[in-house]
C-alpha cells in the first residue's frame, strides 16, 4: 500500500494552501458572437481542457473565467450547438479581452483530442488517427455495454461473449494489444481472457476518443493496436451544482439501466458521485432464448478534488460490481435448448432475473489521483492509480462450487512534465511504470499460475506548430520483468523469471491547406510484452472450451506501422479516407493439431478437450477506413463509414484469427425544426456486414448479412431551463438471424471436436430512454 499511501501524502499536500502562487492569479473575460449578426451567443460553453475549467456564456455572451494562471500557454475552446467549434491558443501572460467569432454549421467539427498526445489538441493537427464518440451518441443508439456502444465507429469492432461481455478490437487487434483507459488509468482486470469484459459503467463517459494505430510512445506495452480512452466530462461550472438523472429500458432482454449523477464547483472545490444499476434477464435470438444469459451490474463513484490557479488535482475513486450468467450448450433431439437433465428451458425461466449456476463474480475497485500543476514556466500532470480485481467463476454455490478466483492488485503511476515552448518547440518528458500481484485464491482451477509483474518506462516527445502544419516525433523505452510461482495440483506450474524490453520511437506530420482540407500521416513502432496465459497456461480454459498450453519461451510482439488520411470537412460535408500498413514480428496466437486431452471434470465424467498452444510467427495487417457526412440542408443528416482490414501469417500466408469482416454503416437522419423542442429527429440506419472468408484453419467462414435499425428521439424544455431528452431505438428492427464473424457463440468456432455453439446474435430490440440534466442550483 506504499503508493497507496504517497498518493494521498501528495493529495493532502496539494489542498495545503500555496502562498507562493498567490500572485498568479487572473481572469479571462470575452465575448462569443454570431458571425453573421455580430449579436453574443447566450449559453455557450467556453472550456479550457488542461485546466479542467468551464464556463457559460451569459445573455449577452459574455463570459468569465477566474482563477487563471499569469502565465503559460492553453489552448481554449468554444463550443455551442449548431456552430462550428473554435479553438485558438492563448498566453495567459497578455490574454486581453478574447473575442469569439462562431459561424453557423450543421458540422460543428475541430474537436479537441488528448489522446496520443501529452496535452489538448486541435484534432486536426493531431497527427495519429483519433475517433470521437460523444455522450449523446453513445446514448442514441443502442448497446448493452460501453464496448458495443463504440463498436461503430470505423476500424473498431467487438469479440463478444453474448450481450454482457465484449472485447474491443482496433484493426484486427484486441485482447491485450488495445490500451483502454479510465479515469487516465490503464485500464487491468485480466483482459487476457476471452469471456473478461472490461469493468467500467457505459454511463459514467462523457466522451469516449478512441486512437487508431500502434501509441506505445505514450502508453508503452499493449498499446500496439490502439487505445480507448474514456474521458469524464469537466467539472460543474464555478458556483454551480448540476446533475443528470439516465434511464433506458431493452426490449429484447428486459435490460432496464439507471444512473444518476450530481456535481458542484464551490469556489473551486469540485465533488461528484454517481451510482448506475444495470439488469437484465436471458436475451432473445430470432429462433430462441438463450439460457442463464442475464446479467446484474452495479457502480458506485465519487470524485473531489481542486481547480485552482496553480492547476488541478482530483480524487476518483470507484467499485464496479458485474454478475453474469453463462450457459454450458446441450440440444435435444428436436433442437431445444436444455439443461443439464435435458429439460428444454421454461418462458420463466429464461425471463428470470435471478442467474443461475455456472456464472461469473466480477468486481473492481479503483482509486486514480489526476493532477496538473503549474511548475516554473512549464505543467506537471501525474496519474496515480491503485487497481483491485477479483474475478470469481462460479459452478455452484460457494464454497465448493467456486471454480476459479482471480485476485489481482495494481498499482500504478504516469508522470508528464511539459515544458515552455519556444518557437513553436514543445518538449516533453515523461515516465510511468507499474506493479502487478495476481493470486489464484481458493478456486478449484488453476489455469495460470500466481505472478507478479513489474514495468516501467520513460520517453521524450517534441512537436513543432506553424501556421498549417506540425511535426511531432519521440523516442521511449520500456522495461518489464514478469515472475510466475511454481504450483502442483491438478496443474502443472514450473516457476519462471522473463525480462523483457524495448525501444519504441514515432514521427507525425499535418498539413492544413486551408480551413476544410487537412492531411495527416504517422509512423511509429510499438510492442507488446506477452500476458501471464501466454507465457504459462495449463489448464481448461471452460469459457473458450479449450485446453490452453503457455510458452514461457515466447519474445515480445514488435509492431511497425505507418498510416495516414485526408479529411474534409465544411458546413455541410465531412469526409475522411485513410489507411494503414502494419508489419507485425514475433505475433502470438494459438494454434492447434487437433489433438486432444481427456480431463476429469469432478463429476464423474471425463471430458476430451482441443489443445491449443502459444506459438509466434510473422504477420502483416493492412486496411482502409472511410466516413462520408453528407447535410445538405439543415434537417437532413446522412452519415456513412465503411472498414476493412486483412491479416496475414508472412510465413504460412494463412489468415490470422478473430479479423472482423468488412463493414459498410450507413445512417439517414431528418432533424425537423419542432416547436417547443430541440435537437429532434427520426433515423433509419442500415449496417451491413460482409462475409468473412479469410480466416485462420480452426475458425469458420461467416456470411454476411443486413441489419435494419431505427430511432426517434427530441428534446423538449419543462419550465425556464429543465430540458429532458427522450428517445426510442430499434436495433435489428426485421429480426434477422445472424452470425457475427466475432460471436463466440457461432457455430464451429473452435475445431472439429467441438462444432461451436449454433447461437445466433441477438434479435430485435427496441430501447427506450429518457435523460434528465438538472440544475438545483446556480
């Protein structure tokens, strides 16, 4: 608890008052004005991101923003439904009066980024490819997890394990390949496994950036796909207490979903908490319930912290809590899904909330302090995170039915100084590193042994901003050392010792040419230290139906890509084309013979399993991603994105596993001008998938297929300021059956010993939501 203990020393010191600061203070004042009236604009939002600050507008459109440094450079940004957004950077030392010019646009576009970057961004001249989803559109369409909300955006996709467990998957790489960050903490719950989602409440993002391409630079080991940063919305305006009361309900599976969320900013001190519950019963296939695949998810969180004028530091802390039912495949002769006495499953049963056994026990606990702190003429920002993950897989009832419990505790620490820039030059330097303890505790299965991992790493970045372009280029080196303990049992474990590290460098470039066409292009290398079930397993995997054998031999992944695009963007298209080359040495996926090994399962009955090795080989990825936005007029919107990615063996010239298939997304909005409402519209939204057939030996092809989708939704004013958003959300609206390519529960998903599940997606759902922000007081 040694970091544990720094961290709140650091806290404590930092909410201590700072006499040496107290000359540092201003205050920003401007105006933000319509272009064509030159009249202000009332309730825009005017933020500066690495302050965490806001403020809104007045009726005039002034605005004022106090507690400021005397100096130092921070990018501002103006925001205001139905105009494009400005950003400009500002010198505290001299900043004036600052003036705003927004001019109208259905694309408000030149959003702000801080992913892949060590501070806020124009994301034009971010050089890495970064998506943005915001929080109304991942509410609009609806998803059972904040992975599948995402899973629309192009270039990313999900392996899932029914409704309640998906796994991200950017440009064909997932598992540990893909960085996802919470609260600017890496993200560690024992992503490794195929049926381990990631533990973090959907309700709880604001925005969600997702970065495309190999960020080791930043990120160091595992960032070779990409990585998905979950960002909080800024804290509540100085002398405000706001909050947000979210309610939706499926059809398809009964999930009902709530969370309610209240925040405040008293001179400064900020506070927030937030609890979401989730549940829902056995979801729905066109032909069949599928048993016991409910899940329960719970999440309680709280942040307090400071915003002053020396910079910011704020307290998360967090425990999720995710029940999820799993169903062991038996059919009858007719077809039906039975139990374990070959008893085809009740209505009641399969709209029965409370799960049945086998099912899985998830819970997460997390502490992250953030801070940002103005030292001499350059930032400090620091992430210090303490991370508790207990995994339990159910059989039965505790505690002879506890069949594997996963304890894992992390601790971890990421440290950036940036300094002044000078001539457009900003250096940066920065480190990280963290610890991992993982037990295996009391459960009857031991499918990787205990271990502890350690690693650290440090790196140097600089970026260079003209006018229209920038260059921004970085070195970093990295270092970890992972220790697994010997055990005897029912398996096998010799201990082992591996160390392993490397040096990861990027280059980035972006050009301008004028205010709606930009190019950008990176080049970087990145790699991946291998995971615990690589290096060590031996034993039944029962989620995969698999019997996995590690390699404590295996080297790290080593990853070379460069990539680029052009956009375009006006007030009535936005376009993007890019795509991507990555070689790939020393990839690790598991392959198998087709020999199999008999396992006692404790029940008398003794069960043939595939084994399946770690091995490594040579690998080349490549694809294009596109999206077209097309508004012609003010109330038609008609949005389209298409992904295709290809993975090959270099050496075998097979196709690597778990590759979505091609996709092409396309959406059709009309947006009316209602009286007494906003932002309303009616969609119709068209996802076509196509046909899988470049896979790996022990997979199967997949066809493509159509999905249908639907919604309606406005925004309508109760009183002088309460707007409540109400919407409804039909996905796979015609109830077509179909396999997704990276459904583990498609038929011959494994080998020929075990023809797979035959459990098609999920059918028709329609979602119903509303989302009430409120204001108590101002």
């Amino acid at each position: 608890m040694k970091i544990f203990h720094l961290a709140l020393l650091v806290f404590i010191y930092i909410f201590l008052p700072t006499p040496s600061f107290a000359s540092s203070l201003v205050e920003l004042t401007g105006k933000v004005t319509n272009a064509e009236t030159n009249t202000g604009l009332p309730g825009a939002t005017v933020s500066i991101p690495d302050l965490r600050k806001s403020a809104l507008t007045n009726e005039n459109g002034e605005f004022t923003l106090k507690n400021l440094p005397t100096r130092g450079k921070f990018l501002v940004q103006v925001t205001y439904i139905g105009y494009q957004t400005v950003t400009r950077v500002v010198d505290f030392s001299s900043p004036g009066s600052l003036n705003f010019v927004l001019k109208q646009s259905v694309i408000e576009g030149r959003e702000v980024v801080i992913t892949g970057s060590p501070s806020s961004s124009d994301n034009r001249k971010n050089s890495t490819s970064v998506a943005i989803l915001s929080k109304a559109q991942l509410l609009s369409h609806p998803s059972t997890n904040l992975m599948d909300a995402i899973s629309r955006l192009p270039g990313v996709a999900q392996i899932t394990t029914g409704p309640s467990i998906s796994k991200p998957v950017i440009r064909g790489l997932s598992y540990n390949r893909v960085v996802t960050l919470n609260n600017g903490v890496k993200q560690q719950g024992q992503q490794w496994g195929d049926e381990h989602g990631i533990e973090i409440d959907q309700y709880s993002a604001d925005h969600v950036e997702v970065l495309r391409g190999p960020a080791s630079l930043m990120y160091g080991s595992d960032a070779l796909g990409g990585v998905i940063n979950i960002l909080d919305g800024l804290p509540a305006q100085e002398g405000t207490i706001k909050g947000e009361f979210l309610t939706n309900y499926a059809t398809n599976n009964g999930l009902t979903g709530n969370s309610l969320m209240l925040q405040g900013n008293e001179n400064g001190m900020i506070y927030k908490v937030r609890g979401t519950y989730k549940n829902a019963y056995s979801y729905k296939t066109p032909t069949e319930y599928v048993p016991n695949s409910g899940f329960t998810e719970t999440n309680f969180e709280g942040q307090i912290g400071l915003n002053k004028k020396w910079g910011y530091a704020h307290l998360d802390a967090s425990s999720f809590r995710n029940t999820i039912g799993f169903y062991e495949p038996a059919r009858n002769d007719d077809g039906q899904l039975v139990d374990e006495k070959g008893n085809a499953f009740s209505n009641n049963q399969n709209k029965d909330r409370k799960l049945s056994f086998p099912k899985q026990d998830v819970r997460h606990y997390k502490l992250a302090l953030n801070s940002n702190i103005l030292l001499g003429d350059g930032s400090l920002k620091a992430t210090l995170g303490f991370q508790r993950n207990l995994r339990r897989e159910l059989g039965g009832a505790e505690p002879e039915g506890l069949a594997l419990f996963l304890n894992s505790q992390t601790y971890s620490y990421d440290i950036k100084y940036t300094f002044k820039d000078f001539n457009g030059w900003t250096p940066v330097v920065g480190l990280s590193g963290e610890f991992m303890h993982s037990l295996n505790t009391t459960g009857a299965e031991q499918l990787i042994p205990d271990y502890d991992s350690k690693a650290f790493g440090g790196f140097v970045f600089i970026k260079k901003t003209w006018t229209n372009d920038s260059f921004n280029a970085g070195a970093r080196f990295d270092y970890r050392k992972m220790d697994g303990k010997a055990f005897s049992g029912d398996s096998e474990f010799d201990s082992f010792s591996n160390k392993f590290s490397h040096l990861t460098g990027a280059l980035g470039y972006t050009h301008e040419f004028n205010d709606t066409f930009n190019f950008k292009a990176n080049s970087g290398s990145a790699f991946r230290a291998p995971n615990i079930a690589e290096l060590s397993s031996n034993g039944v995997h029962e989620g995969v139906f698999r019997y996995e054998v590690g390699n404590v031999n295996l080297k790290p992944e080593k990853s070379y890509q460069f990539d680029a695009s052009f956009e375009y963007q006006n007030q009535y298209v936005s376009a993007s084309l890019g795509g991507f080359a990555n070689i790939l040495d020393d990839y690790i996926y598991y392959s198998t013979s087709g020999a199999t090994i008999d396992v006692d399962m404790k029940n008398g009955n003794i069960t043939p399993f595939p084994v399946y090795n770690f091995v490594q080989d040579n690998a080349y990825l490549r694809g294009l991603e596109a999206s077209l936005t097309l508004h012609p007029v003010s109330f038609i919107h008609f949005e389209n994105g298409f992904s295709y990615t290809r993975a090959t063996n270099r050496s075998t010239q097979q196709s690597l596993p778990f590759i979505p298939a091609a996709t092409l997304r396309n959406e059709l909005r009309f947006e009316p001008m209602v009286r007494g409402t906003s932002n309303s519209y009616v969609s119709l939204g068209i996802d076509n998938f196509f046909s899988q057939n470049k896979i790996d030996s022990f997979e199967t092809a997949s066809s493509g297929y159509t999905l249908l989708n639907a919604s309606i939704g406005t925004t309508f004013r109760i009183g002088k300021t309460q707007d409540v958003t109400i919407y409804a959300a039909a996905r796979n609206l015609l109830d077509k059956a179909y396999y997704d390519h990276l459904s583990r529960f498609k038929p011959g998903r494994l080998s020929d010993e075990d023809p797979g599940l035959g459990i098609y997606n999920q059918g028709r759902s329609i979602t119903f939501g509303l989302n009430i922000p409120f204001t108590p007081k101002k």
